[in-house]
C-alpha cells in the first residue's frame, strides 16, 4: 500500500493514521545525536536498535513517553522484554524492522505475549514495522500468526524524514562453543576466577534468551557475584560475543550466530517445579540433541550437576519414541505416571536419539547451572 507524507499505515486494514495535528519533527531531531550516540552499528543488532531509536521518536511524538526493554513474564515464569511499554495506557510495543518472514515466527513470541495481556501485565500489545533499505512488512503466515494484535507500519517518508541514517554492516566473525568456555580458564598466576564454565554459558544464554538484559538482572539471573558479572562481560566484549550500550547488554552479529547455533544442540530451560522426575524444590528440564548414544548410565551426568550444587540431575534417552533410563526403566512414562511428561513432549518436542536432563536444586539458578553441567559432559 502507498504511503503518504508524514504519515504512517496503521491496523490490519491499512488505514492511514495522521501524525498529531500541529506536530513536527524538530524536536525529535534534535535528539538526534544523543540517539546516535547509544546505538552501535552493525548487522542485525544494528538494524533492530535502528527500528527501535525510529519506533521511539514516533511515540514521542504522538505524546507517549514509553519504558524502554520492559520485562514481562510468560505462563512458566520466564522473564521477557517487550520494546517499549506505555504506562498510562498499559500498552506494549514490539517494533519489527524490515521484512519477515514465517521462518522468524519465533521471534514474535506471540504465546507469550498473549499470556501477558490475558494475565493484565498488558492492557494491549502492539506490533510496530518499521521499513529498512526499502523492505517492509510481514508475510501471510506472520499476518495470521498475529491476528488479534494491532499493526502499526511505518512509512518510508516519515522514516526518512526523521533524518536517521541507516547503520553499516558488521563483519561477522566466526565464534565457537568451545572458545566461549575457554573464557572460563585461568589464564594468569592469579586467583582462580570466581565461575565456571556453566556460568558462562548460562550468562551467554541468558542475554541471547532476554535480547537486552541489565547487568544487575544477568547477575541475578547466572548466579554470578557482583565482581564475576563485570569480568564475565568483560571477557565477552573481549571476544567479539557481547556489546554494551545505555540500553543494557546485547549480543553482537556474531554472538547472535553463536547462540542459534548453540540452540541447535540445547534447548532453553523448561521449568518443572514439583514434577517429580528428580529431587529438589525447583527443577528445569533441557533437551540434548542427538546425544542419546553418549549416554552409558546417567551417573556422569548426575555428578557434573551436583558438583554445581544442585541435588540431583536424572537422564532419559529418548528410544523409540518414549522416554527410558539407561539401564532402568525403558518406558519411564508407565512406569513412573506425571503430569510432568506431556509437558516435555509438548515444549521440548525430543526425537529419537535425543537425551533429556530434569536436575532439580534448592533454587532455579543452581538447578539451571547443574542441568548445564550435566549437559556439557555430552558437549
């Protein structure tokens, strides 16, 4: 659809949406530079923080004064971050730039996002697309997955003449697993630094899981003291993993490629309080996939997870489409009934050949660090 000048494409019908009567851009421009100062270029980090400086500038001008990166949870208790959130009108904005596709349907959230309406942390959620180097909007599959949310669509005139530039590419560097645990080695004569690998990669996770995240939120979060978290991001704005703005802590091009990658071998945390299947007031589950054979009986895994301080850490392998333990049980779900295991099917989806760890602790950081542990022994 055409756009207009100084106009924006609004709601699922497109209807044009004039900007405030008697608005004009001057004010916002002028803080311009302040804007260019927080936002470091570079692929798509670059081109979402681009969407978001324009998306701000649009809602300061129409009166709204927004929270930027507010958190709000899903049905499990994890923690999100929606773009920008209205407190007067309690309405969040999640601003999308570009085209997209229905291979990115997962960046939408759209569960979660729905579970925060329907739980009142949200009063309505707003999807806001803003155009880039010419491309714009979502597919019919991203159109119908958010059906029931209102869309907001920039034009490019009004884009372009907030005069912000378009950030330059980053080059991506190559960044391996294993260089990310290194991080955790002593390296000097020094005292030995205060975590482990399990810390780090539950650091990396966490930022790549929230997209922005406050230093103080990662160190409660990763379990990481004070003094750790500095150094811990240190070493990751180091090695080319993490960048730093006002905004908080974010992955760069090459960390983001890192943790899909990684994402592709360990699933996120699913939380399992009270299920049963291990010991401990709180217990996650995470899937390892095509790790079922490197399994002989679950007892390395159970040790590396105590080791972090967790209480117990149980295996299944996932053999003919069921849930079995290595030298016990080879069909767990009969032989030990719980509400628990429809929800690892359902929100874990394990193959055959994959492995599954429930580790169970006295809180849910311990719990995250020795379902970790354990997963590493088969990384």
């Amino acid at each position: 659809m055409g756009a207009t000048r100084n106009h924006v494409v609004s709601g699922s019908l497109g209807e044009l949406t004039p900007l405030r009567a008697g608005m004009t851009l001057r004010p916002v421009i002028s803080k311009l530079h302040d804007y260019q100062m927080e936002v470091s270029t570079g692929g798509s980090y670059a081109i979402g923080k681009y969407g978001e400086i324009i998306t701000g500038m649009f809602l300061r001008a129409q009166g709204i004064d927004p929270t930027e990166q507010y958190l709000y949870k899903d049905e499990d208790g994890i923690s999100h971050t929606v773009d920008f959130f209205d407190d007067k009108s309690r309405i969040a904005y999640e601003v999308k730039t570009g085209r997209f596709r229905s291979s990115a349907r997962k960046e939408f959230r759209i569960d979660c996002l729905r579970f925060a309406v329907e739980s009142g942390q949200f009063a309505e959620v707003k999807f806001v697309n803003v155009p880039f180097l010419g491309r714009v909007g979502f597919d019919a599959t991203i159109l119908r997955l958010i059906n029931g949310f209102r869309l907001i669509t920039l034009s490019e005139s009004y884009v372009f003449e907030t005069g912000y530039r378009t950030p330059s590419p980053e080059p991506v560097r190559s960044l391996s697993l294993q260089g990310l645990l290194k991080l955790a080695e002593k390296h000097t004569s020094g005292p030995n630094p205060g975590f482990s690998r399990e810390h780090i990669l539950l650091a990396f996770m966490t930022i790549g899981n929230s997209g922005t995240i406050s230093r103080e939120q990662l160190r409660l979060k990763s379990g990481l003291g004070g003094g750790s978290v500095r150094t811990v991001l240190k070493k990751f704005r180091r090695g080319g993993y993490v960048r730093a703005d006002p905004f908080g802590c974010h992955l760069t091009e090459s960390g983001e490629a890192l943790y899909r990658s990684t994402l592709k071998k360990l699933s996120p945390f699913l939380s399992l309080d009270g299920s049963q299947l291990s010991v401990g007031k709180s217990q996650v589950g995470i899937l390892v996939r095509s790790m079922a054979a490197s399994i002989t009986s679950g007892i390395e895994q159970r040790d590396a997870a105590i080791v972090t301080g967790a209480i117990g850490a149980t295996t299944y392998v996932i053999r003919g489409g069921g849930f079995s333990i290595p030298g016990g049980s080879s069909d767990c779900e009969k032989d030990f009934p719980s509400k628990a295991w429809p929800t690892l099917r359902e929100k874990l989806r394990p193959k055959n050949g994959d492995a599954v760890i429930v580790c169970g602790a006295r809180d849910d950081t311990t719990a995250r660090l020795g379902a970790l542990s354990a997963a590493l022994t088969l990384l």
